[in-house]
C-alpha cells in the first residue's frame, strides 16, 4: 500500500472514528449543550455516567490524537517544490491534534475525580464551591481557551494549506479540495463565540461536520486509481 492509499485510509477513519464517539456522547450526556449549563448540573450528570461515560470520553481523546498521523501522511502526500509551505502546514497540523488532545483529556482523568468528590456525602459546602472552581478554571483553560480557541485556529489553518495544496495536485479533482475552504471558514466562527456571537457555535458545529464530509471525500479520492 502506497503512502496515498494509506493517506486515504486514515482521512476516511478519523471523521468517522470522532464523529461516531461524538454521537455516543450526545445521546449520553448531552455534549455539547451540557457545557453551557451549571456546573453543579454537569458533575451530577457526569457521575451518573459511570465508567461507559468516562471510556468514551477517552476514546474521544484518542480520536483527537489521529489528527497527528493524518497531517503527516499528508504531508508525505503533497510534499513537493510546489508546496514549499507544506513543512509549516504538517507542524499546524500536529499543534492542531496536540491542542484538541490536552482539551479532552481532562474528562476521562481529572473531571472523574472532582465529580466523584463534588457528590461525596461528606464533603463540605466549602468542599464543592472549591470543586466547582477548579472544574470552571480547567473547563475556560483547558476546553474553552486550548481545546477549542486554539484547537479551531490550527486545525482550520491546516485544512486551508492542505486545500491549497491539493489544489492543481491532480491526486483529486480541484473542486473538491477547494471545497475544503467553506469548513475552515466555518470552524474560525468558532473563534468568536467567547465574544458573544451566539450563531458561532451552531456554525462552528456544522462546519465540523462539513469538514467531516469533505476528509471522508478526500479520502475516498485518494484510494480510487
């Protein structure tokens, strides 16, 4: 199997592999809209999940590591004299799956125990207002300003370079890898739901799922002849 071939492979699982663990954790536990309601609300739902709750959330975060091979294989993919920028677009890419990595792995490894503390019947009033702002301090650092900010930034700016690049390619036809750009641009909406834009959101999540569409194409692509 050529690098290509292997390329394509890899482009088809990882959409799917985020896309159907994302699934599971929307009829389990109501992500993403769980994380604009209370605290308080978040880790009693989050208790009530039990271990299945907290292995999907780590398989979540492994789905997010599958970002690194991918921009490397496309790297080797694309790598050429046309493409002196592909070198700078695969280190985006690596930041891209590294950031979207460090914001989910807080669910299976630190949210657990500040849960299972939070709803301990001994624990204090003093206890669970501490526990509630170490789970909003990790949840604006490590989700909203990690995860998310730069998580969006990078994997929309590697997607962008690598549409270029694919571009005139001849590897897929150029319509599709200039189809690429209307996810980016809706992945950066995301970048502005901190500022208060509220259709940022719900745009940033149907670019996802756009941009799902479009690896799944290119993926596609790069197996046929």
């Amino acid at each position: 199997m050529n690098i290509e071939k292997l390329t394509g492979l890899l482009l088809i699982l990882l959409p799917i592999t985020f896309n159907v663990v994302f699934f599971l954790l929307q009829r389990n536990f109501e992500y993403p809209d769980i994380l604009r309601k209370p605290t308080e609300y978040i880790l009693d739902r989050f208790n009530a999940g039990g271990k299945g709750l907290i292995a999907t959330w780590y398989a979540f975060t492994l789905a997010a590591v599958l970002f690194t091979p991918a921009a490397i294989l496309m790297h080797q993919t694309l790598s050429s004299e046309n493409t002196p920028y592909m070198p700078l677009a695969t280190t985006i890419g690596v930041l891209a799956g590294a950031m979207q990595f460090l914001g989910l792995i807080r669910w299976p490894f630190l949210v657990p125990y500040l849960a299972g503390a939070f709803a301990a019947p001994s624990a204090s009033q003093a206890s669970r207002d501490a526990t509630i702002v170490t789970f909003e301090s990790a949840h604006r650092f490590l989700g909203m300003g990690i995860g998310e900010h730069l998580g969006y930034f990078f994997t929309a700016v590697w997607s962008f370079l690598v549409a270029l690049a694919l571009e005139g390619s001849g590897l897929v036809p150029d319509a599709l890898a200039l189809a690429g750009v209307l996810p980016t641009a809706m992945i950066l909406a995301g970048l502005l739901e901190p500022a208060g834009w509220r259709p940022a959101g719900a745009i940033n999540a149907i670019g996802y799922l756009v941009w799902s569409a479009w690896l799944i194409a290119l993926g596609i692509a790069l197996l046929l002849p």
